[in-house]
C-alpha cells in the first residue's frame, strides 16, 4: 500500500496519546469515586457496574480516528488491469521436431491446443496475430481482435522444415514500428505512433523445441533487435532430452531416430534478453498451465488505485458504532 500524502499518517500519533488520555481520565475518575462516595449505600443502589462495555465506545472512537487519518493521507493499493489496445504475437515452431511424442499427442498438437487455450482467456480488447516458423518465418494473421481468424491460423499450420528462429523473433518484434497511419498537419501521412511511449504495448510468446538451424538472424542478434524495439519475449521450451523422431536416412534411404531436445538455454536468453521470462513446459499438461499463467498477465497491467473512501467510510461506521452503542447502554453519546 501506497500513500499520496503521507505526511499526514503522522497524525496516528493522536491515537495512542488519546488512549493514554483516556486512561489516565479513567484512574483519576476511579480515585474520586473512592474519596467521595460512599461505598456500601453505592453498592446498594447500582446493581453492576458497566464493566467493560464503558471501553467499547472510546475504543470504536480511536479506530475510527485511526482510518480517518490514513484516509487522510489517500492510501492506494496495487491492482491489474486491463490494458486497453495491447498486442500479442503467438510465435509458433512448426519445424519437423515438433512431431515428437514426448509430449502426448505430440508436440505439435499439445503447443496447437495450449495456444488455442490462450487465446480464449485473453480480454476481448487485446489483439493477436500470429506467426509460424520453420525454414523460413510466415505471418499468418498481424494482431486482430477476431478470435476466429486467429483460431483458423493456428489450425491451419503443419510441421515440416527447419528451425529458423532468429527470422520469426525479428519478424514477430517488427509489429512494434507498424503502426496506423494519421494525416499530419501539412497533409502527408505520418505515422500514428510516431513517439514509442504512445504505442501500445506488444509482447512476443514464442514456442519452440529446437536450436536455431536456419534463417539469417541469429537468435542473439535477433533478441537485440527486440529489446531495441521494447518488445519482451516469452519464450516456452516445449518437449524433454529424450525426445526424438524418425528421419530418412540420407544413404540407406531407411529410417533412423534423430534426438530433438529443446534448446532450453537459448530460449532462455532471450527471454532474458528480452526483459521477457523463460518457462519450460515438458508435457502437455504443463504446457497448458503456462499458456494459462500467461493468459492471466497478458492484458492487465499494475495501477495506483485510490481507496480513501473505504477508510472514510469504515471511519464514519465506527463513528456511528460508537454513538449507537453508547446511547444505548448509558443513554448518552460518547
């Protein structure tokens, strides 16, 4: 929690000397009824004595003086939410690699299903595209808010080729500096997001289970470029050690098994890289809860919001308490 004048939570002070006060008030009041009053005729006329409920009234007043002068000081607390015109790219490795029955059904499959998962959690108002990669990159949707134009590119794609990842990290980052045109004021045509902090936000989630093996950008140099264009990527390394798939053998022509591990450290510098995060996902199951945890971020960001008035209206509350409390067990106000 956070306060926009928190000079004035110095006034908390006044509660702990107001407790003092009424303590003291309380002893000198108990040692003017003995001096003064004659004990066995008071016993006989007041049945009981109020007991601790005298202390409940004072004690709702000090609460109450304690969230007036922290509403005083307009605390405010760390919420997420939406972010208004933001913009994903779903990167996708459909190298050959990803036929791999590691991840049940296959890698392929399960990162199809996972990404279909994602785009149904989040908001309506973030746009996605789409782009696959495997010897070369391919943007099959730019950011759109229709969901069943995304839906029907990511059914569309199949495995085959190599793995050029530095080409479809370059590629997916390249959205940041496409923005809508606007009529500047000579009447040429200027672009809309001219100064970057006016762009809305773009973020890179890229799947893939192997090293870079073609394209012209490596995924170093490919990684710089996006963190240049403040893009961040997350990345998913998607599949185990073990994992393996059948390949012809370029002799014999029959086929032999080839392990494809995911490059995990690659994905992970990146991601580092990036200013992005790393997660590894080597089942289906797995794969799913990422692209979930992912759909709870994407689309929200953190704000500063005010919540003066809950404590004013607590404060007024425990005022009222006291009163109500009071007159009804001594017939007074406080």
């Amino acid at each position: 929690m956070s306060f926009v004048w928190p000079l004035y939570l110095w006034g908390l002070l006044l509660v702990p000397l107001a407790a003092v006060g009424y303590v003291v008030l309380q002893r000198r009041r108990q040692r003017y009824a003995a001096r003064f009053t004659n004990l066995d005729l008071l016993g006989s006329v007041v049945e009981r004595s109020p007991a601790w409920r005298r202390h409940v009234p004072p004690a709702l007043l000090l609460l109450a003086l304690s969230a007036l002068l922290v509403g005083a000081a307009r605390p405010q607390r760390t919420v997420d939410v939406p972010t208004e015109e933001a913009s994903v790219v779903l990167t996708m490795d459909t190298s050959l690699s990803m036929i791999a029955t590691d991840v049940a059904p296959n890698r392929f499959d399960a990162a199809q299903a996972a990404a279909s998962t994602f785009v149904d959690r989040v908001p309506d108002t973030v746009k996605i595209g789409v782009v696959r990669f495997s010897t070369a990159a391919e943007v099959l949707t730019p950011p759109t808010e229709d969901r069943d134009v995304v839906h029907r590119a990511l059914d569309g794609m199949r495995p085959d080729g190599g793995t050029a990842l530095g080409d479809a990290i370059v590629r997916s980052a390249e959205f940041a500096r496409e923005p809508d045109t606007a009529e500047s004021d000579d009447g040429a045509a200027a672009p809309s997001g001219s100064d970057p902090d006016d762009d809305p936000p773009l973020v890179v989630l890229l799947l893939s289970d192997g090293a870079n093996t073609q394209g012209r950008t490596e995924p170093a140099e490919a990684a710089a470029q996006a963190r240049a264009l403040g893009v961040p990527v997350y990345t998913v390394a998607l599949g185990t050690q073990g994992g393996t798939i059948e390949v012809p053998d370029p002799a014999s022509g029959q086929l032999r098994s080839v392990e494809v591990p995911p490059d995990r450290e690659t994905l992970r510098s990146v991601a580092e890289e990036t200013g992005g995060q790393f997660f590894e996902a080597p089942d289906d199951a797995a794969l799913e809860q990422v692209y979930e945890e992912l759909g709870s971020r994407v689309g929200t960001e953190q704000e500063e919001q005010e919540i003066t008035a809950a404590f004013a209206a607590a404060g007024a509350a425990l005022l009222l308490g006291a009163g109500a409390l009071s007159a009804l067990w001594f017939n007074r106000l406080v």
